[in-house]
C-alpha cells in the first residue's frame, strides 16, 4: 500500500526537477515541443531586442519620405514672363508715363498737360492690361528708366518707343548701339502727322504711328497697329514670355 507523501517532501519533490548544473539554470518544468535544438541551447536572452514602437514609427518615417519632399516648395520664386515696353523719359514726348495707360490699354490718346489736369500723378512704373480677343488680358510692364533694369530682366524687353536722339540709348546693353538694340527690340517712334520725320528715325529701323491733333476718331486704328505689328515679333522671337 502506497504512503501518501508529506508536505515538506512534496515541496523537495519540486525543487528537485529545477536543478542547477554547472552554472545553467535548467527548467525541468517546462515543455520545448515544436522548439529546434539552436533556439533551446542558446536561449531567450540571444533573441534580438524589439524596438519600441516610438522608435519603429520615427525610423519608419526617415526612411519613406513623402515624394513633395523632394520637391522645391510650390511658392518658390520663378522668373517673371511679363514683356516690358520701356518708353522715352521725356515729358515732351508724345508718350509718356502720365498718359501711357490711356494710349496702350484704352487706344485714346490724352495729352499729358490734360493728364496733369485731371491730377493724374507720375508713377515710377505702369502695368497695363492689354485686351485681347475672347475677354483675355495679359499684362505688360512699362517703364521710362531702363536704368532700374536687372540683367535678366533685358530678355523680357519687347518694344521702346523712341523719341530721337541717340543717347537715349546710354547705359543699354549691345554697347547702346541702336541698330544692334531694334535687332533685337521692336523699336516705335510716335509723332504728330504734320511734323517732319527726325532724322535719327528716319534712318533706323523703326515702326511710325502718326497721330492727328484734331482726329481722335482715328487713335484706335493707329494704335492698334502697335498691338499688330508687336504680336508678330513675340511670335518670332519672344514666344516664351506671356503675351
């Protein structure tokens, strides 16, 4: 007949199977089914540590940037395609800054004693919207000071209106030569009809647009023949601005 055991020999009973053997602490308790031979010997300790998810989600996010990072920034600065048309200095001029928007954009003329008239005040620069077909405008920058001009800005040049005499043309670029600059820029001379061709003008290259004293019926026509004869040298040379 079998002895029941004691307590203090059942508690000696367990301690018995969780024995320690040259420094190895052996689990005599436990199961290792399904386990490989490699992952019993060398144990929980050579498992590689989880990182923490904090650190999983910030290495995540180094390693796949979105593709707008590697983009310039939408507002980054481009340079302008606005055209230019610069205009002589000269109050006396037919054309000037008082009366400029009048002429290119409405196709009136108004004198500029009538501008100042009015309290019509002398800006630095005017941007005009020229008016196309179908209710588009495209706006053309228009200044008397080519002096205030950047570099890069003389591609953007399209048209001067030229009053005369050659040191107009001081300080500009192709050596301030006129006959290398209207290579290059449509050159418009605008003069009363009944006044004689200056003689500088009349020599170069360039477009005439006549105006009446006294027939203003006839301002839309002539100046509408400036719009004409600029779209075609924009076509030929100057078809990557905005125009």
């Amino acid at each position: 007949m079998l002895k029941a055991k004691t307590a203090d020999e059942e508690i000696s009973f367990c301690c018995d199977r969780c024995t320690e053997a040259e420094g190895f602490k052996i689990d005599t308790m436990g199961t290792y089914h399904g386990m490989t031979l490699k992952s019993v010997t060398e144990g929980v300790s050579a498992r590689k540590a989880v990182p923490e998810p904090q650190q999983v989600t910030q290495q995540t996010q180094q390693q796949s940037k979105p593709i707008s990072a590697a983009r310039p920034p939408s507002n980054a600065k481009r340079g302008s395609r606005t055209p230019i048309i610069i205009i002589p200095a000269a109050t006396t001029s037919v054309m000037s800054m008082y009366n400029v928007k009048d002429m290119l954009q409405d196709c009136k003329f108004v004198s500029t004693d009538d501008k100042r008239k009015q309290g019509a005040k002398r800006d630095n620069e005017v941007l005009i919207q020229r008016r196309k077909d179908g209710g588009l405008t495209v706006p053309y920058r228009v200044i008397d000071n080519p002096a205030k001009l950047a570099p890069d800005d003389w591609d953007r040049v399209v048209a001067v209106f030229v009053q005369g005499p050659a040191w107009q043309f001081k300080g500009w670029p192709w050596n301030g030569n006129p006959v290398e600059i209207f290579d290059r820029v449509k050159a418009f001379h605008a003069k009363w009809d009944e006044l004689p061709l200056d003689a500088n003008v009349a020599k170069w290259s360039v477009t005439i647009l006549q105006l009446s004293k006294t027939k203003r019926h006839l301002d839309r026509a002539t100046l509408l023949k400036f719009w004409e004869i600029l779209d075609k040298h924009m076509i030929k040379n100057k078809g990557h601005l905005r125009w």
